[in-house]
C-alpha cells in the first residue's frame, strides 16, 4: 500500500508570494492534517480536513488555508509569504483521525 | 491548554544499552498517544499508538506504556543499536473524539554510539 506523498519536495519562494503544497493521502483513509515544524516551535497543528470539511483548526493566521477534494487529496495554501513560514510542512492521514501517517514532507524556504 | 514535554532533549548512548524516554501531559483528557520517530530532514514514522484505556503497547525491541491519571508516558528501547539513533517524539490526541490534531512535544534527539 502506498504512503503518504507530498509534492513538491522542495520550494523556494520570496517574500510576498504565495504557495500551494500537495498532498495525498493513503489510499481509504478520509482525513488529513497538516502540522509546520520549525526548529523553535516544533510541530505545532495547522487545520484537518474531512470528508472535504475543515473539521480543526490551529492557531495561524488566516494566510494559511486548505482545501481537500473529493478523492481525499489536499492542498494547502500560504498568501503573502513571510520569512517566518520558511518549515517542514508535513501532512498526515488516517481513516478516522485516530492514529495518522505521515508524509514526507515538503520544506519551504522564503527568501 | 493541553502541554507536551519530553525530558530529556538529547541522549547518548553505548550500543546494547537499554534506555528510556519520557513524556508528560499536562491534561489527562487524552484520547490517545502516539510515539513517532523522525530522521533528520524526513518526515515521521509511527512507532506505537497506545489508546486511553490501555496500559501499555509493544512491537519488537520497542515498549510505551501509558499512565493518564499522572499524565506520563514512556518509551522502552531495548538493546538499542545505531540504527535507532534519531529523534523521538510523543503526541497526544485530545479530548473525547479522535480528530485529527496531535500536540506534540518537543522531542527527544537519541544517539546510539557504536
């Protein structure tokens, strides 16, 4: 069974641009979370989607949004880049929300 | 607001050694805990879940063991080899439902020296 794939791997942007990440989750699993990881803050929550729902989300502002399709897959979007939003985006999926996997992620650097 | 700390933030190691790992919530509202690794630059590999009614869960050398009344868990490596070198970290799922959002805490870097 595949895993979870996150596309692009690697981005590079400037200051101001916005981004759209990838992600597609297992095959049959209908919820997938996406987290940002820093070296200061760690892996800190962005928001879940559900059946297409946002079902949670954390405590970012609203430059970051997501969108999940029918067939599961999501994307997330980050508008006006900061320096700041330069992180390991990592997605996961689960069946239910319970015990998730992990992609491998893809690192976003805003120059 | 549910906080997640792992004591220690790094630990080194002589191959063999067994060792343990910490982790502490602040909130026993937890609907489940999970234990992951995570390799420099790549993304996380679950090692254990363990739900909120369960004491404890193995696979191979690996044992977590939960205690939510105390807010504690732990992770058991056994024969640790070089190969485990990484790092270690513990979510937990709050509250009643099991929603996708994992707190997470710091992380533990383990190094296992030939």
């Amino acid at each position: 069974k595949a895993g979870v794939t996150q596309t692009p791997r690697y981005l590079i942007k400037t200051r101001g641009q916005q981004v759209t990440l990838s992600c597609s989750p297992i095959s049959g699993h209908r919820s997938v979370s996406w987290y940002q990881q820093t070296p200061g803050q760690g892996l800190q929550f962005l928001f879940e989607y559900f059946s297409e729902t946002q079902r949670n989300k954390g405590n970012f502002p609203g430059r970051f949004s997501g969108r999940q399709f029918s067939n599961s897959r999501s994307e997330m979007n980050v508008s006006t880049l900061e320096l700041g939003d330069s992180a390991l985006y990592l997605c996961a999926s689960s069946r239910t929300g319970a015990e998730q996997y992990f992609g491998p992620g893809t690192r976003l650097t805003v120059t | 607001k549910q906080e997640v700390t792992q004591i220690p933030a790094a630990l080194s190691v002589p191959e063999g050694e067994n060792l343990v790992l910490n982790c502490s919530f602040t909130d026993s509202a937890i609907y489940n805990l999970q234990w992951f690794r995570q390799d420099p630059g790549k993304g996380l590999t679950s090692l254990l879940l363990i739900q909120s009614s369960q004491r404890e869960q193995t696979s191979g050398r690996l044992n977590a063991s939960l205690d939510k009344s105390s807010g504690r868990s732990t992770l058991y490596i056994a024969a640790s080899q070089p190969g485990d070198s990484a790092t270690y970290l513990c979510a937990v799922h709050q509250g009643s439902s099991n929603t996708g959002k994992l707190i997470f805490g710091q992380g533990t870097t383990l190094q296992v020296k030939p």
